[in-house]
C-alpha cells in the first residue's frame, strides 16, 4: 500500500505536490510586481486603467489579501501534514485551490462584476480554513484551532473589504485592511513564538530551544485579535488611551521574546538573523502604533508599513527561504543572493517608514526596487526548486 501511495504521489506534477509549491512561487511574484505597478499608476503611467476599487485600494488589498494570505495558506497547508501525520493537500484539489486563488488576482485587476469578484475571492481563505479545520479535527489538535479561528477572521476581514468596495467606500477598504493586517500580525506572532526560538536552536546547535511563556503567548495572540476587532468594529479610527496601552504592551511583550530568543551566534546565520529582524519590524509597528495613540506626532502609516513590508515581507521570506529548502529535500543553507534578498527587505523597510520622511519620492521608488529584487532573488533562486521533484527521491 505504502508503494503504490508513493507511486501515486510521485506522478503528480512537482508543482502541485505540496501548498508550498504554488503558492510560494505565485504570491512571491504577486508581490514583486504589484508594488512597482502600484508606483506606476501613482505616477500617471497607467492612463484610465482601473482595477477594483481604484489604485490605492488595489495596492492594499492585494499586498494583504492576495500575497499575504496566500503564503500563510502555502506554509499552513505544508506544516499541517506534519502536525497531523494526516496527507497534505496535493494534486488536483491543490491546483484547484490555486486556480481560484488566481482567478481572485486576476478579478481584482479586471475589474470583475462585483457578485463574481466576491465569489472567488471569497472562497479561497475559506477553502483553506476548511480544509485546516477539517485536517486539525480528523486527530483532534485542539492546540492548533486558534488558527482556524484566524483564517475565518480573516475571511470576514476580506469580506468587509468587498463590502466597502459595492458600497465604493474608501473607509471600509482601508478598515477591513488594518483588521486583515493585525489578524495577520495574530498570526506571526502565533507562529513566529514556535518557530523562531526552534530554528534558532537548531541552527546554532544549541541543547535546546528557550522554553515558550504561555501567559505571554496568550495575551500577545488574544490582543492582537482584539486590534483587528477594534479596527473591524470601528473604535480604531481615531487615537485613544486604551488602544495606546494595548499596542504599547504587544510592543514590549514583543520585545520581551526577542531578548529571550537572543544569541549572538545568530547573526552570522542569514537564515536567522532574518527572521529575529523581521521580528523585531513587529515589535516597532506596536510601539509606533502605540505613539500615535497617545498624540505623538507620528503619522499611523508609517507603522502600518513597519508591519506590512518589515514584520510581514521580511517573516514571509525569511520563512520561505528556509522551509523551500527543507522541503525539497535540500541543506539547510540558502543559495547565492539571499542573503543580499534578506538586507534589501528591510532596506525597503527603511526607505518607506524612515528615509521617506526625508526624500518622499525617491525614497518610495528606492523601497520599491528594493522590495522587487529582494523578491526576484528568491524567485530566480528557489523558483527551479519548486517547479521540480525533491533532491532526495521522496515525494513532496
């Protein structure tokens, strides 16, 4: 039986062997040309063009819903076969579930009538919540649910998005973004506190990994959940006292793990000191947050964009720089360009939360080219690796 499943899994196109594959590969150049699409068109260069909702809500609805989402569909639909030891999505029903996902962009771009364009695009991050969910109950995971209970937040998240776009209201696009993005910082912190300090261990071949503070884990997951209802509910519009100290305690509890995750020894592994920066990126969007609220000259977006291109770009690559590796049967050591890959990712950061305040302009496409290439390397670089069978002959 255990030949003929091997054989079964061997004959499915390398591509759709595994949610990595696709979604990695597709989100990854979602994002390398969204971003300098995005500056076009604030530019003028793209005349009458108009997808769904205009430029601006494009920018932030895709960067967020089509990139965002999509590799935390890839990683969680990779990790749960090893939670479980049930089968991982593969073959048809994953090329479906891409297919749709990519039917989504393109709808979002085109413009579609506004009953189909919610169709698609709501049935992917529900199509991956179920299947999450349905893989989690099979053995009973209960420690796992709270990400079920993320991706359905996140699909309603999406659908106040589309809301505000039959509406054609600004305020709700942007709402339901900030909600998407703090349900998503939920999360990289959910994920980011297991396995951060775990890859750091075995990267440095350390006896073991920093025991986890499950006081800490809670109240950093369960308040970044109640950032996302309040910006869902409204009461995040305008700045106030108890939203300060709630972003003011995600950044210090943020900033707690860093200093209890910390080796030296990690910044000589590119692998590692990615993910710690990228960290690092979330605990300052908290603490900017957190400024703001309680009347700091700061304007929010420049934490936002902390979160989104610092926390959330540079988690994203970090992670699939090293779970591409490990999951096409390759060391644990990424190829030439990636670590220049990780530096520009959060050079883009610096440009568009710092350097921006300085050089508006230049800094904007500077982060943008910065953004694009750091993305290009891993798409030239790990791109073969997805589309081909794994080095060591096992399925996957």
């Amino acid at each position: 039986m255990q030949v003929l499943d091997r054989r079964k899994a061997m004959a499915i196109t390398p591509l759709f062997r595994l949610a990595f594959r696709p979604f990695f590969l597709g989100a990854c150049l979602l994002a390398a040309l969204a971003v300098p699409l995005w500056l076009l068109a604030l530019g003028g260069a793209t005349g009458s063009w108009q997808p769904a909702g205009g430029w601006l809500a494009w920018h932030r609805h895709e960067l967020l819903f089509g990139f965002g989402v999509a590799m935390i569909a890839g990683f969680l639909l990779t990790a749960v076969q090893t939670w479980t030891g049930r089968p991982g999505l593969s073959g048809a029903p994953l090329a479906g579930l891409a297919a749709l996902w990519l039917a989504a962009r393109l709808g979002w771009l085109l413009n579609l009538p506004w009953p189909l364009l919610a169709l698609l695009e709501l049935s992917f991050p529900l199509a991956v919540a179920g299947v999450m969910g349905w893989t989690l109950w099979q053995v009973r995971q209960q420690r796992n649910y709270p990400i079920v209970l993320v991706l359905l937040l996140l699909a309603v998240a999406d659908g106040i998005a589309l809301y505000g776009l039959l509406r054609q209201d600004d305020g709700w696009q942007r709402q339901a973004v900030l909600t998407g993005l703090w349900l998503v910082a939920a999360m990289m912190g959910l994920i980011g506190g297991r396995v951060i300090p775990f890859f750091t261990q075995r990267g440095l071949g350390r006896v073991e990994a920093v025991k986890p503070w499950p006081w800490l884990d809670r109240i950093l997951l369960g308040g970044s959940i109640l950032v996302a209802l309040a910006y869902a509910g409204g009461l995040a519009a305008s700045p106030s006292l108890w939203l300060g100290a709630l972003f003011a305690a995600l950044g210090i509890g943020h900033l707690l793990r860093l200093v209890r995750w910390h080796d030296h020894g990690l910044w000589r592994v590119p692998l590692l000191w990615s993910l710690h920066l990228a960290y690092a990126w979330l605990a300052l969007a908290c603490l900017g947050m957190a400024l703001w609220n309680v009347g700091a000259p700061l304007n929010p977006s420049l934490a936002v964009h902390a979160l989104t291109l610092g926390a959330m770009g540079g988690l994203i690559l970090a992670m699939i720089a090293r779970v591409s590796l490990g999951h096409t049967g390759r060391p644990l050591q990424p190829p030439g360009g990636m670590t220049l890959a990780f530096a520009l990712l959060n050079l883009a950061c610096v440009c568009r939360v710092l350097l921006v305040l300085v050089w508006p302009v230049a800094a904007l496409w500077l982060a943008g080219l910065c953004w694009s290439v750091g993305l290009g390397l891993y798409l030239w670089r790990y791109g073969p690796m997805l589309m081909q069978s794994r080095v060591d002959g096992h399925p996957g």
